[in-house]
C-alpha cells in the first residue's frame, strides 16, 4: 500500500475477514492518519469482495491463497485490469550433509513456527536424506523444548490457529499422518492450539503432501541427493520460495539454475524478505508479479513514453523523406537516419590514460635532469 501510495494512486484496501482482529485495527486505524478521499477501507466477506471487483480499477493487488487468487484475476480480465497475485504454495526445503545441522535446525523450525506456519513463505516440508532427517529430529527436541518449554501451549511465544475452520482442516492432516509423528502432534480444539509437529519418512503420496499445510506442521520427505531433490520439486507447482542449505557452491548453484521459484534463499528462512532491494513474488501458482521497496513503487507505476518536438525547419527536411512519393534515394536516406549508433568505445581508455601518465612523468623526469645537467 505504500508504494500504491507513493507512486500517487487512491486505494481501497479490503482486509481479510479470516483475520478479524487486524481487519478491525485497518478499518478504524487508517481513517484517522491517512486521508479518506485517498484511501479507503471496505470490510466483509466474499459478498462485499465479489461486488468489489465488479468496480474498474487501474490496478488489483491480491494477497492470499491460489483458489481465490483465480477468482481475482479472473474478475480484472472482464476490464483487462493488471494485477499482482502473491498467492503461496508447497514451499521445499533442501538440507545436504555439509551443513552446520544445528544452526540449520534452528533456521528451519524458526521459519516454519513463526506465526504457528501461517506465513506464505514458511518452509513447507523437507528434502533430505534418511541419516540428515535422524540429525535434524534430534537437534529439533533439543531447540523446540529450549524454545517453548516442556508444555509448548503454556508458551507466550507460539501461536494459535487463525479460526475453527483451518483448526479442523490441520487437525484432519494430523490423523492422516498419526504413524509418522516424530515430535509434537498434540492439539486442543478449545485453545485452537497445535504443537509444532515434525512428521518422518514421509511419502510423496501422504496427504499432508497434497496442498501448502499453513500450520506448525513440517513433514520430511527422504531423498538420495541433491538431483532427486530437484526432481522432486520440478515434479510439482513452483512454490513461492526455495530453501537450499548446503555449503557446495555446485549445488547451490544447481539450485538456482535448475528449479524455478519466486525466490530462492540459501541457508537461511524467511529473511530474504526483509531485504527490501529484492523484488517479491511468486511464479506459476505461487503467483504473478512481483513487490518491494522500489519494485513496489514500479509496480504501481505506468511509464509513459513521451515524445515532443518543434517546428524547426532542418528537422522537418532530414524527416521530409517520410512523406510520398517514395523513391530508393528517400529509403536509402532514411535507413542511414534509424540506423543505431555507438558512441566511442571506452573499453582502451583506461590504458590510454595509464600511457599517458607514464608518457608525462618520463617527460618530466628528462627535463628536470637536463636543467640539472645545464646547471652543472
């Protein structure tokens, strides 16, 4: 929203009605710093949405999941409006055995427990091979139980499920998943609480594989290396982001040229975010477009070319070959006028000066022993 405004937009903003409590903030926060003939703030749910989009806007910015992502853009083509979708997706995590697992560990449960996994850019689930999965779940009971003590729902610092709804849809992927729990898998439907859970030799075919968990979740699926990895990813939807941590600069290279993500960041989570010069956003399912720092204000932002000339009468004659009857004389004149020029090349110009420097102090060093010599 800053950017839109920045690049000198109106906006109406329309908060999610799943987060309830910042939806309240947004409408009765926003009106009382920011002018309300600029922007504007619509509440609701997908009623008050569908009638949104119904309006012609320059530009629709949506946030959210792919299904409802679908119905946003589908609604901008009725007025060919551009659009920016950052939507979410299955999110992998590659590990190798050259890492430092316990810094690995704590890097990868942060990412994926913040915010208890409701983040679009939570590590989704995990590549490894069968002897760096038994590290990573022994280093993880360490972490976890020195981060949220030995009852993780008494803890200040992890946080709930957003409503019943996702309480019930992650509670459905927990009992689907009972015989592969290594840590966690505890839940309570009152406090809406789900214990941050690391599920084991999970198969591609599991249903928690299906679609992006968006829970405190984190399966680990086994692989032999680094090629089956990408296999695997490349199999599926391009995610929003790729986690890779290895310390081979080949494969992490590999990595980066072989799979296509909105983003890649290597041995680390979520903290390519906060680098506000690197443009956000997904490819594929996991979005259209992309924002951040100066790419939001681009985003927000139609260049317009401009071309303005005078009257001036030399112009006119070197331009008067446009005009009929056209001969081979006019063409020939005309394709010398358009043919692309390159100014002079200062590739050598740097040894030119280094020679002429050198040039000019030998000059100097002669002349100052001849005027010496001359007073001998």
């Amino acid at each position: 929203m800053a950017g839109a405004i920045a690049a000198g937009n109106a906006v109406v903003v329309k908060p999610s009605e799943l987060a309830e409590a910042s939806a309240t903030f947004i409408a009765e926060t926003l009106p009382k710093y920011l002018d309300s003939d600029a922007v504007a703030v619509v509440e609701g749910g997908p009623e008050e949405t569908t009638e949104l989009l119904k309006n012609k806007f320059d530009y629709i910015f949506y946030t959210g999941g792919t299904n409802v992502g679908k119905i946003v853009y589908s609604a901008a083509t009725k007025n060919l409006t551009p659009v920016t979708l950052e939507l979410g997706g299955k999110s992998p995590t590659y590990i190798d055995n050259t890492v430092d697992i316990e810094v690995t560990t704590k890097r990868i449960l942060w990412g994926k427990f913040i915010n208890a996994g409701q983040t679009c850019i939570a590590p989704d689930y995990v590549l490894c091979s069968r002897e760096v999965q038994d590290k990573f779940v022994e280093y993880a009971k360490l972490i976890l139980k020195e981060w949220y003590g030995e009852d993780p729902q008494k803890s200040p610092d992890l946080c709930r499920i957003i409503n019943s709804r996702h309480y019930s849809r992650l509670q459905a992927l927990l009992n689907a998943s009972k015989d592969k729990v290594a840590i966690g898998g505890k839940s309570d439907p009152q406090d809406r609480y789900v214990s941050p859970t690391i599920l084991t030799n999970v198969s591609p075919d599991d249903k928690i594989m299906e679609d992006e968990i968006f829970g405190p979740i984190l399966p680990i699926v086994p692989v032999d290396n680094a090629y089956e990895a990408i296999k695997f990813i490349n199999a599926r939807e391009h995610p929003l982001v790729l986690y890779v941590f290895s310390e081979q600069k080949n494969i992490q290279k590999l990595f980066t040229e072989q799979t296509r993500s909105g983003s890649l960041c290597v041995n680390d989570t979520i903290m390519f975010y906060g680098v506000d010069t690197l443009p956000f956003g997904g490819v594929g399912n996991s979005g259209l477009g992309a924002y951040h720092g100066k790419a939001s204000f681009d985003t927000f932002t139609h260049k317009k070319s401009c071309l303005i000339k005078n009257f001036a009468a030399i112009g006119e004659k070197l331009a008067s070959g446009r005009y009929p009857p056209y001969t081979d004389g006019k063409l020939s004149f005309i394709s010398m006028l358009m043919r692309k020029r390159h100014g002079p090349s200062l590739k050598y110009l740097p040894y030119l000066l280094t020679f002429a420097l050198g040039a000019s102090v030998a000059y100097g060093i002669t002349v100052w022993q001849k005027m010496g010599g001359e007073e001998l």
